[in-house]
C-alpha cells in the first residue's frame, strides 16, 4: 500500500545516527520513513493510520528488548504479507537462518550498501528478479578461493581467468568489467591469493557505498580537525592495503575530484590524507571492477580517461551466467556445498526437477542471485533434496516471463539444451571431468526431464531397467534425485 503514490517504510531502530541514514537513503528512492524506537512501539504502530499503509519494515537485528525472531513472528502473525529486511553489524548467519525461518524477507549487513537497501526496498514493491531472494551475507559465505578452485568451464570464463591468472604475479592495475553478480569480487580475491602480496592484507572499497562528501577521507584518509567532526585522525584504506591489494568495487561511481587523486595514487604512489600538511608513500596493487563499461563512462565524461588507462593495464571481462549456462549443474554443486558448511544448515542434494528449472532461468543477479536462491531454498527445506516447491520465486518469474511474451517453458528448455543441457564437461581446472561424475549429471537430468518414469528414462537412455537401478546404486544416485 501507498499513500499518494509514496511508499512507506517502519524502520526499528533504536540509533538516532542509523535511523537517520537509513531514513535519507529511503527518501533518495522516493520512501516516508516512520520510525520506532523498540518492538513494542512498532507492534503498537501497526495498528495506527500509518501502520496500516506499510509496504515494508526494516527491523535492526539487534534490538535491545526483543529477540529479533520473535519480533519477526509477532509482526508476521499481525500482518502475514509485510516483507520485513533485517540489518545486522554481524556476521552471525545462525541468526539469518532463524530470521528467514520465522518469517524475515532480506538480509542486509552494514555497513549498509545504498544500492543493495534501495535494490531491496524496491523489490518489496515489485514482482521482479530481486522479489523473495535474499542477501543473506553472501560475500560472508563464500571464502576465497584459488584460480584451480573458482567454478567454471564456459570458454568465455575460462579465458578471463587465464588473464586474471597471468596478471596475479605482476603489480599492474587490474580492471575488471561484468555484470553485477557474475563474480568479479571472487576473481579479485584470486588475484591477490596468487599475487606474491598474498601474505599481506586485501582490503575491499565500494565505492558506490560511500556518500560523496567522505570518498577522499575514506580512501586517503584525514587529520584531526581536518574538517567538522574529525574529532581524530583516520587511516584511510589506502594506508590500511600498504604493501598489499586494494579493490576498488564499482569504481566508476567515484567522483571526478576523488578520481585526481586516486591518479596520483597509481602515478607517485603517495597519498595525501584530507588536511595532511605532506603526502604519505603507500605500495598498493590496486584491482578495480565495474558493472559499466568503463570506456563509456569515459566518452561520457563521467570518468577521467588518464585515469581509465592507469586502471586498464590489464582488463578483463567476466561473462553473465545466461551466457554460461552450463556451469550452472556445478555452480550448483560447490554453492550448496559452501551453504551446508553454515550454522544451522545441513548438505542438501538438487533434484533433476529443480536443476531443470534453475537451467530455464534467464538469472538477471547472474551467480549471486542464484546464491540467494539456493541459501533461501536451502534454510527453509524440510527434505533431503531441494526440489522445484523450494524455488517459488523463480518459478513466477519464468512463468510471468512466459506469460508477458517472453521466452516459453519450451523455449527456455531448448535453450538450455543448446548449452548442453545443463553438463559441465570440464572441471574448474579446465580438466576433463570423470566420466563416472558425468553420467550422473545425465541420468539426473533424464530422471528429472521424464519425472520419474524411470521405464522412460531407461528407453531414452538406450539401457534397461534393471541396468539403470543398477547404474543408481553404483553411482550413489537417489531416483528422486
């Protein structure tokens, strides 16, 4: 519900400065914010004018008088359809699972990123891609890996990051280009872990987080009494990655005079802190990613092109998953098993039904968003095997997507044939994969492509019966799997 058209949010915060962050960040986006102080007073307010035109509550994890899940399932009893996003300062995925389990729509960690809060608020108002996944601190989860570790044989992938490979022993900029999701942060940890920086710290900018009036201090750092309320002096993340990497995250979204200094950063390699009388020396390796294409943004005037050819000694791009649909039987695999290693969660199989309906998914958020899907389906799973009914959200995007003109169940399904129907030939090593771990994946797939009917399965596989059962037991495959 609105109300003159301007959506309106319950924020449950007892922190004047968050309350205050939060509010600003949801009036950029076109949101009233009202505010309560503890659960009691927001149990009150649902039923007052105000309460009763929410569209959404954003609820602080860590309120001082209630348990968050309990708050969650006081207000889910009161309004069953009011998505609720929680915020929390920890890394504490114990208590997402709880969340999610009594009710919670979104996770969001602070430091809050304004494109991932707006992102979520807006998707409460919309049945679009972000609807029902959550955030549920998946950069938290995923641990860094090696190149030989990172998943993926498209041909596209595979030659990113044999680039990224190549460059990791040198200390020239790297600059990253993708869509949001596709992994660009996984591919910069990859960089460092082989770099011979390895031993040192990788530290991780969004610059897109930051408002704009704090970039310079943020990065290069300040002085006491440099500005109003520099009441001490700030290292900033520059001084803080000296002698090891600095990733700068969507770099394109620094502003112009925050890009002259990072110039001179990458020119002299010194860095001049915000009211610091001489510059300071800091030997960074610096990985920049955007989800623009950075050239553009050149030709716009919106980035420095000295500065884009500082940043562009090596460049790489990392492909959508839409376009390597394959990967995703074995994204599948390694996310799930990264997912069971968390508290509260346990290992979860992937039934042929359900892997054919991931495979008809376009995935707009590309490898994050199905990190989402799979954690939510994951947390919420009463059974051995996530199965088609744990991915609810994804089955109305496709249907609405069939429904609005766009591609069919059918079409979907040829499409992910002409990727190879979901197979993974290669291991992330560019290795051939076994070839016993390959006719699983096919009789997975079969078994999910006819339903069960294993006599089907069996004719269409060009073996018996009785050669199939016997193929499930030695392979360790579930007929329901």
């Amino acid at each position: 519900m609105t109300r003159d058209g301007v959506p309106m949010l319950m924020l449950i915060d007892d922190e004047p400065a968050q309350r205050r962050l939060v509010s600003a960040l949801a009036a950029r986006a076109g949101w009233r914010t009202v505010l309560a102080g503890d659960g009691e007073t927001a149990i009150a307010m649902l039923g007052t004018q105000d309460g009763m035109m929410l569209d959404a509550i954003v609820l602080d994890q860590w309120s001082p008088d209630y348990e968050p899940a309990g708050l969650i399932r006081e207000i889910r009893a009161r309004r069953p359809a009011l998505p609720i996003l929680i915020l929390t300062a920890h890394n504490n995925v114990a208590v997402a699972v709880d969340a999610m389990r009594a009710g919670a729509t979104d996770y969001l960690s602070k430091p809050i990123a304004p494109d991932r809060l707006l992102a979520a608020l807006n998707a409460t108002l919309t049945d679009e891609s972000g609807r029902g996944e959550l955030r549920p601190l998946t950069e938290k989860i995923t641990a860094p890996l090696a190149f030989e570790d990172v998943v993926g044989s498209a041909p596209q992938f595979r030659a990113a990051l044999a680039i990224a490979a190549k460059a990791a022993r040198a200390r020239v900029p790297v600059l990253v280009e993708g869509e949001s999701g596709v992994g660009k942060d996984v591919i910069a940890r990859a960089i460092h872990a082989a770099s011979p920086r390895h031993k040192q710290p990788m530290v991780t900018v969004n610059c897109g987080a930051i408002p704009a009036n704090l970039v310079e201090s943020e990065l290069f750092g300040h002085e006491r009494g440099a500005f109003t309320g520099a009441f001490d002096r700030h290292v900033g993340k520059f001084l803080a990655a000296d002698m090891g990497t600095i990733f700068l995250d969507e770099v394109s979204e620094l502003p112009l005079d925050a890009q002259v200094k990072l110039l001179r950063v990458l020119q002299d390699g010194e860095v001049q802190p915000v009211g610091a009388r001489f510059p300071s020396h800091a030997d960074v390796r610096v990985i920049a990613a955007t989800n623009k294409r950075l050239l553009n943004e050149v030709e716009a005037g919106r980035f420095r092109e000295d500065l884009y050819y500082r940043l562009n000694v090596v460049q790489l791009t990392v492909p959508p998953l839409r376009e390597r649909m394959g990967d995703i039987p074995a994204l599948c695999r390694h996310l799930l098993s990264r997912i069971a290693g968390q508290p509260g969660l346990r290992s979860l199989g992937l039934t042929g039904d359900a892997l054919a309906l991931l495979l008809q998914h376009d995935w707009p958020g590309n490898v994050r968003q199905l990190q989402n899907a799979l954690f939510r389906a994951a947390v919420l799973c009463e059974g051995d095997a996530l199965t088609p009914q744990d991915f609810p959200q994804i089955a109305a995007q496709i249907e609405a997507r069939a429904v609005g003109g766009g591609s069919s169940g059918i079409q979907a399904s040829r499409h992910s044939n002409d990727e190879g129907a979901g197979i993974t030939l290669f291991e992330g090593d560019g290795h051939v994969r076994q070839l016993a771990e390959i006719e699983a994946d096919v009789i997975r797939l079969a078994i999910g492509h006819y339903r069960g009917r294993m006599t089907e399965v069996a004719r269409r596989l060009g073996i018996g019966r009785s050669t199939l059962y016997r193929k499930l037991a030695e392979l360790g495959i579930d007929s329901a799997a």
